[in-house]
C-alpha cells in the first residue's frame, strides 16, 4: 500500500469510530485527515513506513476520497468547469467555456456506481432497473442526471452540470457581457412592473442564471413560489417557498409531477409563479395560472423568441385531447408578455439575442410578436417595438417611453 492508501485506510477506521458523516460533516473529516497525517509522519521516521514526501497533496487526496466525490472532486472545485459527464469508465470529460474536453481521468464500472450512491445518498433519489433514470441535485447545488443500462448500451451515463452562477443580478450580467445596460434596464422595470416573463434558449444557455437574475428585480415584499424538477433556483428574496417533484417509489407510488406543484403553488398565496422549465403539459397549468392575473416567469427550451412562442402553444396540448388550440393560442397571447432569447456563441460566451413583446394579437392561429431588443452586428440594440400594459409600468413610476430611448439611455 502507499502512502495515500495507508493514510485513506485509517482515516476510515476513525470516521466510522466516531460516528461521522463525511457528507455533512467535511470540516471535522479534513480534523481527521490532519490528525492521521501527523501521526503517520511521526511512526515514518521509524522506517516502516513509506516517508510522506507532499503531506498538502495526500491530504487533499484523502479527504475527496472519503468525503468527496474522489477523483471528479477536483472539477467540482474547479471553478472554471462548468459540466462533468461520464459516457464510459475510461470516459471522462468536462466543459470549460462552453467547450468540452476529454480528461485523463480514468475509472473502473465500480467506481462509477460507488459515486453515483454516494452523490445520491444526500438527495434521498435512487436509481436501478425499474427506475433507470434520475434526477438529483448534489449538497453545492450542481445538477446530477444519471442513466443506467439497458436503457445505454453498457456503462453507466453520468452528467453533473454545476452551477455557476456568477452572477446574481441584472447587473452582474451587463458586467459580463451577457446583457446591455438599457436592456437590463428595461428588464428590471418589466419585473417590478409585474409581466410575465418567458426565458428561452438552448441547454447550457444560461436559462437559470437569468431567471435568477431576473427574480432579484421582483418587489421583496412579494411572496413567491417556485416549481422546479429539481432545485436549481437561487431567490434572493425574504418570503420565497421552493417545491420540487418527486420520483415515484420503488412500489410506483407517491411520484409527484411538475403539473402538481404548479397547481398546489396557488393555494400558496403566491404573489408571483416561477417554473424553472417547462416540457411538456405542465406549461397548461402555468398558463391558467399566468391567465389568472398572477404574474410569472418560466423558461423553456427554444431556438428563438418566435419558436418559444409557438412551443408554448403546442405544448398545453399534451394535458389531453380536450385541450385544443383554440384555447391555447388566444391564452398565450392574452397572457405572455416579454420573451427573452439567450444563447451561446461560438467562442462559449452567453448572450441575450433578442426580446420580444407578445402585445396579445392573434392573426388566424398566428401569435404576433413585437422585437424590442434585437442583435445586430453582433450587438443588443433597441428595435421599435413596445411591451404590453404600459398601465403597470407608470404605476411604479417608470416612463416606458424614456426608458426605451435609447438616446436616453
């Protein structure tokens, strides 16, 4: 055995004779780490023992192997990284400005399903034959989806997206060049003002974080409730309740789905609705919602401002065939306010690519759109369209027309 092998081997003898956690309890792990090293240095001196050359290194090792998440512990604690995902043992890659990357990590199937258990132990979520997929979130808040064979061909598929948010407010994103500062301005009075907003995007986009962004303009004296797949959202209001699905259990029951909490978030008192995203027919229930005059915002998967608008006519459809577009249609323009677009360039930076107004007209079953913000040569500028219910925005004192002067500005 070498030195990390001795040093790992004691460590655990003394975690489990004391009783603890390494999930919940790292810092007091690390006091064990540092006691054994100490004492492995001192009986080294004796000979019998491997001499312990980088005493910072092995206790780094140490402590990722036992209350870590071993090798792939270093790229969770990287800041830069932003995915990790396993297709196979020998497999590992991860994401770093939006470009991915084929590490020199190489694991054994063992290994693989000895983490996966370890990173779902904290979520109470589970996976196996009869339920081959999981969602979870890891305790630093980073996203953990697994699939497991025969649903893949053979090894187990693992993808952790971390979140890193790096930033919190309208603000911070003008600073990274996600968003001009009209824009952001614009925004922040759309917020206030109480319109529904629909962020849309591609996977990895940014969707979360400016749905984050964008909740910190909410009033702090509104109570919002948030329906998520699983926790992602980070509010930085006083009165917020997060909700989250549930898988079923191994017996089938008890599963709880998006549509649920979307319709429990009403008898909450909610001053305002956020769904983290929708998929499928759940976006029916936030649209009745949305419909009852209780302001929201979601995000969806979407190419564009335009395909995110005709996503959500469609996917109310899926709640049953006596759903029809003759409902949904009229229901998405009466209800939807702004939608904004946000992608991923090529060299991996996240910008706002548009924002539309829905002012509510409906030509045939076409929903009419109005650009606000739209890129050109490479840059948000103003277009000359308006937002619906100027009403809301003079009665938080805000001149619609000067804030979107972008001679003003």
């Amino acid at each position: 055995m070498d030195v990390v092998d001795v040093v790992e081997t004691e460590v655990r003898e003394l975690v489990r004779r004391r009783g603890l956690d390494p999930l919940v309890d790292a810092s007091a792990v690390r006091d064990v780490v540092s006691e054994v090293l100490s004492d492995y240095d001192e009986r080294s001196l004796s000979g019998n023992l491997p001499p312990l050359i980088d005493p910072g290194a092995v206790a780094q090792r140490v402590h990722d192997a036992v209350a870590g998440l071993g090798p792939l512990q270093r790229y969770l604690d990287d800041p830069e990284l932003e995915e990790l995902w396993i297709n196979e043992p020998g497999r590992v890659f991860v994401a770093r400005r939006g470009k991915s990357e084929l590490t020199n990590t190489i694991l054994d199937a063992g290994q693989v399903r000895d983490l996966v258990e370890r990173m779902l132990k904290s979520s109470n979520r589970r996976v196996d034959l009869a339920s081959p997929f999981v969602d979870a979130t890891l305790p630093d808040g980073s996203r953990l989806h697994v699939v497991i064979p025969d649903v893949t061909r053979a090894h187990w598929a693992v993808n952790i997206r971390k979140f890193v948010v790096r930033a919190h407010h309208l603000d911070e994103l003008v600073s990274l060049g996600t968003l001009t500062d009209p824009a952001a301005r614009f925004l922040e009075a759309a917020v206030a003002a109480g319109l529904n907003v629909i962020v849309a995007g591609g996977t990895q986009a940014g969707k979360t974080t400016l749905l984050n962004c964008l909740a910190a303009a909410i009033p702090a004296y509104e109570r919002v409730i948030t329906c998520e797949e699983v926790f992602e959202l980070q509010i930085p209001l006083p009165d917020v309740v997060s909700l989250q699905c549930r898988q079923p259990s191994l017996e089938g029951t008890g599963e709880i789905r998006l549509r649920r909490l979307v319709k429990e978030s009403l008898r909450m008192r909610p001053s305002r609705i956020l769904v983290g995203e929708v998929r499928e027919s759940e976006c029916l229930d936030l649209l009745i919602a949305l419909n009852s005059g209780l302001p929201g915002m979601c995000s969806i998967h979407a190419n564009s401002a335009h395909e995110a608008v005709t996503k959500l006519c469609t996917l109310p459809l899926l709640a049953g065939e006596n759903v029809g577009h003759g409902f949904v249609v009229p229901t998405v323009a009466g209800c939807v306010d702004l939608v904004v677009h946000i992608a991923t360039e090529p060299d991996g930076q996240r910008r706002v690519r548009e924002i539309v107004a829905v002012p509510g007209r409906v030509e045939g079953s076409v929903i009419e759109i109005e650009d606000l913000f739209v890129t050109r040569d490479g840059a948000l500028v103003r277009a000359n369209g308006f937002p619906p219910h100027a009403e809301r925005f003079v009665r938080i004192g805000v001149d619609l027309v000067r804030l979107l002067d972008d001679r003003a500005a």
